[in-house]
C-alpha cells in the first residue's frame, strides 16, 4: 500500500510525538525532516554542499536536538538550494511501498502534496516554548523568544513557507494532553485508510 501521512505545523507542535504513534501504530515507516535541516545547520561550511552530501552518521549526532540547532536549522532552511538537494530522498520516502509518516514543515504543501492524509498540528506559542523549555531547561522566556524567532522565519520564507495546506486537518494540541492529540491523529487515520480500502488496492 502507497499510504502518507503528513505531519506539518510549527516548533515544538507535538509533531513528533504524534508522528511516532501513529507510524507504530499503523506499522508505518517514519522521517523527522526537521533532522535532516538540523544535521545540515550543524555540519557547518557551505550549507548547500552539506545538503548534498548528507550522510547517514550527520543525522546521528546527539547535539542535533539543541535550541541552537533548531536556529541553525531554520537559518539554511531558506535557502532553495539546500531544500531542493532534500527533495528527492523525502519523496521517495513519502511514496515508499508500505506507509509512511514525515513530519516537518512543508510535507503536505510541497514534499507530498497527493498524501492521503495531511495533519496541521499546532499550540500556541506559550504553550509550545513550555514544552520545549521542560525538554532543554534553561530560561524560559529565551525558549518562548527563539520559538517565536524561528517560526517567523519559518513562515515568511519565499520558498516552502509553513502553512497548512488548504486540505489540512488542524489539530490544535494546547489544550490536548499527548494521549488524547495521538487519538485524534489516529482516528483520522484509521478513516483514510478505511476509505482508502474502499476506492480499491494501488
Ligand atoms: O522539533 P521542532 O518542531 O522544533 O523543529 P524541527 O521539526 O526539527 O525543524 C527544525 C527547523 O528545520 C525548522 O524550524 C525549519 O526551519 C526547518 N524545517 C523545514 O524547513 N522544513 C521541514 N520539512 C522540516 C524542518
């Protein structure tokens, strides 16, 4: 079964957490594209040549997680090039026999616009900077100000900006604990599948 479900929404969402379930849950192959901008932002030098010669240890580092590394993320994420030299891999990925769960920015807009399922995923700021301060500690306030930073950049870029595609369902998680975002997710889900099933095997 070609199958693909799209995860996008702004920093600290809840996106991964809801993109684990539901690829364990569904038995579904799973990429945190934010992993690849993060590993591109940390290798240093020229960006685009990072992007191209992306390996499988660069997304291994244990740094790729930090705040600073989510800035240096968004920063290359702007450049075209960068974008493009990703493309390819997160297509295939996407459309790989089997099912396939991305998370990341642009994945029902740009990387999988014909995924069965798009989700936008999203909190308010407050509550986004909280979640991301409990994970990486620090001051708060500074966690609040980079989210806010960083999804600024985000958006406003020219190419692949964030936004929900116009057939996205939006999953507000503010005030929704893990469990119960990860039960809505599901639920719709299990219905495209359903429907799916219905139209006939591709
Ligand atoms: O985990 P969090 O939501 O904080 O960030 P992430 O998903 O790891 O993404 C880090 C950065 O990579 C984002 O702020 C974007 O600038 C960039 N990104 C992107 O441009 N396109 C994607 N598909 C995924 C991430």
């Amino acid at each position: 079964m070609i199958f693909t479900v799209a995860i996008d929404g702004p920093a600290a969402a809840g996106k991964g957490t809801i993109s684990r379930a539901v690829a364990q849950r569904f038995g579904f192959a799973h990429l945190d594209t934010g992993l690849l901008y993060r590993a591109v932002g940390a290798k240093g030098g020229d960006p685009v040549v990072a992007a191209q010669t992306l390996t499988p240890a660069d997304l291994m580092r244990d740094d790729l997680r930090s705040m600073a590394a989510g800035q240096a993320a968004s920063r290359v994420a702007v450049i075209p090039a960068v974008r493009a030299a990703l493309t390819d891999f997160q297509r295939r990925f996407a459309r790989q026999p089997g099912g396939a769960v991305l998370d990341g920015r642009d994945i029902g807009t740009v990387i999988c616009p014909e995924a069965e399922v798009k989700l936008y995923v999203t909190a308010s700021p407050e509550v986004r900077a909280h979640r991301r301060w409990l994970e990486v500690g620090g001051d708060e306030a500074r966690v609040l100000a980079e989210v806010i930073e960083r999804d600024a950049r985000d958006m406003g870029r020219d190419d692949a900006p964030l936004r929900a595609a116009a057939d996205a369902v939006v999953i507000d998680t503010s005030a929704l604990d893990s469990d119960a975002a990860i039960g809505r997710a599901i639920s719709i889900v299990q219905a495209a599948i359903a429907m799916d099933r219905a139209h006939g095997p591709r």
